[in-house]
C-alpha cells in the first residue's frame, strides 16, 4: 500500500510530466515519466553486447555502435544538454556488464579535463557511470584526473590517435585504487586508445583489474579494396 508520502511523490511526477514530457533519445516519441525509451525503440536496441580487444590488451564491451538514433541520442547527450538520456545508457551498459563480467569492486570513469568540464557543465560519462553504479550496486569512485588537455580524437587521422591521449591521465589517490577490480566507463569508443591509457593508468596505479565499456562503438569503415 503506498503511504502518503509515496502518493504525493507520484502525484508531483506526473504533474512534471505533463509541464515537460519525456521523450524517448533515440526516436523523441513521448514516453511515460518512468520509461528510459519508448518501446519500440526497447525491443530493437535491448539484447546486443559488443566486444572489441583493446590496444595493448585486454578488451572493452558495448550495448551499441554508434550509428542511428543511438548516434543522435549521444550527441544530443554530450553537447545538447539532454541528461535524461543516461537512464537508458546506463541501463543498457548496466544489462551488458551483468552477463559479461568476471566481478568488480567499484565502478569509475574517463574524466573530462577542467577546462572541457567547465565549457560544457557537466561531465557525461560521470553522470552515465554513478547511474550505473546504483543499478549494479556498487560504489562510484573517482579514480582518474585529466591532466593535460588533448585534441579531440575524432579529429586526428588515425596514426594520431594511439599518441594523442598518452599523458593526459593520472590516478587521484593510488591508496583508493590499490587492490580493487575496476570497471572503467566512457562514453565513445572508435579505436580505443584513450579507454587503453586509461586502464594502464589504473593498473600501474595499483589497481587489481580494470574492466572497460563504453555505451556505444564507434561503425569502423572497412578497409579501402586494392
């Protein structure tokens, strides 16, 4: 039976509801106030589970490729300001790591640098990985500080792109991080070398295992036929 405050905390929902209707990210049809997307968009996206190896070992899982309405939902995420969209990220990353892990202690993230973080006014993958952490029931820690800033990955040709992140991270507290299995979250994948300086970061720092995934991989075009 739902007590009065449980009442007055549905009644406030759906007041929210009707003043700003949610919209699925992947398709913007309307959905109730306690959907992460609509259902179409559930049956077609819920069940995938990507695996790509990592540059210099071990590998990273995915609930998507970037391409579609995944592809719009993250960018309208990242640089459009449309949070509610990590529900169903985390939700989805939170499906993957439940069938496809060999156990971790804390869940963590690939943090934005200061000045990134300032521009845009929130981290993105911080907030997908604290949900993702209530839904796994484990504790969120902030294991990793962006150091230096670097050019945006998508951007280089892809010879630059194993050099471009080297340096840019350093453990925030080896004490934290001595001995704990982590599972390590970002948001884009496309040849994974900034996940890859991420984990050898965490593991040089004391950390027992890292385990990786990201919400979506980026489509890699297939080599040029000669």
């Amino acid at each position: 039976m739902i007590g009065l405050k449980g009442l007055f905390k549905e009644l406030g929902n759906r007041i929210v509801w009707l003043l700003c209707p949610m919209h699925c990210p992947y398709c913007d049809r309307l959905i109730g106030y306690h959907d992460t997307e609509c259902g179409q968009c559930a049956q077609t996206l819920s069940g995938n589970a990507f695996e790509r190896e990592l540059p210099g070992g071990g590998s990273c899982r995915a609930p998507f490729e970037y391409k579609g309405g995944v592809r719009e939902a993250l960018h309208r995420f990242k640089f459009g300001g449309d949070l509610n969209a990590a529900k169903s990220f985390s939700k989805h990353l939170a499906d993957v790591m439940k069938k496809h892990t060999s156990g971790f202690d804390a869940v963590t993230n690939v943090p934005l640098s200061i000045r990134s973080l300032k521009k845009r006014g929130y981290d993105q993958t911080e907030i997908i990985a604290r949900r993702l952490s209530v839904l796994l029931d484990k504790p969120f820690t902030p294991a990793l500080v962006k150091i230096k800033q670097n050019k945006v990955q998508h951007s280089l040709r892809a010879s630059e792109r194993e050099r471009n992140p080297a340096g840019c991270y350093a453990p925030v507290d080896k004490d934290a991080i001595r001995g704990k299995r982590l599972l390590l979250i970002d948001d884009i994948a496309t040849t994974g070398f900034t996940m890859a300086e991420c984990r050898s970061v965490l593991l040089e720092a004391g950390a027992a295992s890292v385990e990786c995934a990201v919400v979506a991989f980026a489509v890699l075009e297939a080599p040029a036929k000669t």
